[in-house]
C-alpha cells in the first residue's frame, strides 16, 4: 500500500495523468468555415463536420468540448495541447506527421472564382492568376501551396484570419479572385447582399487532400481509434447521409472514404 501511495504521488508530482482515457476531455478547435464549421446565433458550433465529429465522440462516449478560434490560433491551440484537435483540417503531405487523424469528414473542390461584372479577369492555368489579387487565410493549406508556386504577399495574395472574411473585399472587387466552392459560396457571400448568380469560375485548383479531424501526437491511440470506429459507424447507420441532407449538401461532392 505504502509503495502504491508513493507511486501515485510521483506521478502527481510529475504532472502525468492518472485518468483512463475516456475521462480525458478532447479539446477541439475549429475556425469559422461555413457550411462545414460555424458559430449559430446562440455562439454554438454547428456545421456538416461539426455533427459528424460530435456524434463521434458521442458514440465513442468521449468528452469533448468544441470551440471557434481563427485559424492560426486554432492550430497553435492544437499543437500545444497533449489533448488537443483541430477541424477541418486538410490532410497534406506537409501535414501528414503533425497529427493523427481521424476521417474523412466532408469537403468540396477548391475553386477560383471571379465576379460575373469582370470578364476581364482571365486564369487558364495558374500561372495567369498571378496578374491578379487571390484572398488566402493564413495559415491555411492553399495559402501555403500558392505560396509554393510563386505566389507573394504585397503581390498577388492578401491575407485574412478567416476564409469567409475575403468574401467582403471580393465582392467590392477590392481583391480580384476568391477560393471557395459552389457548397460554401452562398453562406460566405449572403452577408454582402451577393448571391452564387454574382460569381462564375475562373480556374479550378489542384486537389491537396481530404478534410480530417487532426489530432495531437500525444493522444492515446485509443481515443484515435474509437473516434474514427464511431466515424465509421455513422457511414453504416445512414446517419453521415442524414447530416449532409440537413445542410443540402450536394452529394457527388462528397469526399469518398479511404
């Protein structure tokens, strides 16, 4: 008894936790990505991959608590918290061993998009795209891949926290071209009194990788593997297709399972 005592006093002292494993709280960040991750009108976060993640942790019976950062602090938030996570986050190469994962959770093709009252904007590969201003959220997997082919601030990227933020300087055709996709478009321009009938395509960007749940090195492979066995188990049950439909999501968008 005397040497158990002293045992779990060491491991107090330490700072290692004695608590299983479904004890542990997961905290989740996320950022402001509609329709995938939002915050409604009661500051509760809501989405596509929000549900799809806490019905995972749910039915995994894990705690876990979800918040909105942008997403710098997001991802700064996830990897200094041994039990830390991040959505959506896209599964790249340059990513692929700073976290574990759990998915995929949904998403779109990334598009370059123009306004209709400016034909003069013309980007028949990506190099043409240069000319002109794209709105990035820093931090984020596009900026860093723009970045990569030649792409610079104070030339042709203008940086915001958030990707929806660039919508606003888009729309007042301040900045010339918007990432998005057909799914995100209209929650990203109704603020601005636009609508999906205002913008058409200009290029369609490389595909980089699905969107995940990103967990910290240091959560027990366990929780990694009851999350995506609940993830899973949604597929199964019909209700990963219930979600989609509650946010008309179009289904031939759907990342497939892997």
């Amino acid at each position: 008894m005397i040497k158990r005592l002293i045992f779990l006093g060491l491991l107090l002292l330490s700072g290692t936790s004695i608590l299983p494993v479904s004890a542990q709280i997961l905290t989740i960040a996320t950022e402001h990505f509609p329709p995938y991750n939002y915050l409604d009108d009661n500051s509760k976060v809501v989405g596509i991959n929000a549900e799809l993640v806490q019905r995972s942790c749910e039915i995994a019976a894990i705690d876990c608590s979800i918040q909105s950062y942008p997403w710098l602090r997001a991802m700064s938030l996830t990897l200094e918290n041994d039990y830390g996570a991040l959505f959506s986050t896209l599964r790249s190469a340059d990513r692929e061993r700073q976290f574990q994962w759990v998915g995929p959770l949904v998403k779109s093709r990334a598009i370059l998009y123009r306004l209709k009252s400016r034909p003069e904007i013309q980007v028949t590969r990506l190099e043409d795209a240069k000319n002109y201003v794209v709105g990035v959220a820093r931090g984020d997997v596009y900026e860093a891949y723009l970045q990569q082919n030649g792409f610079s601030y104070g030339k042709n990227l203008f940086g915001f926290a958030t990707k929806a933020e660039a919508a606003n300087l888009f729309v007042q055709g301040k900045i010339d071209l918007l990432i998005g996709s057909w799914q995100i478009l209209p929650m990203w321009l109704a603020p601005y009194n636009a609508t999906v009938d205002d913008v058409e395509e200009a290029f369609q960007l490389r595909e980089l990788g699905d969107n995940y749940l990103a967990l910290n090195l240091k959560v027990p492979k366990q929780m990694v593997d009851q999350l995506q066995q609940a993830l899973q188990k949604l597929h199964e049950s019909g209700e990963y297709q219930q979600i989609l439909e509650k946010y008309q999501y179009a289904p031939q968008h759907v990342s497939a399972q892997k």
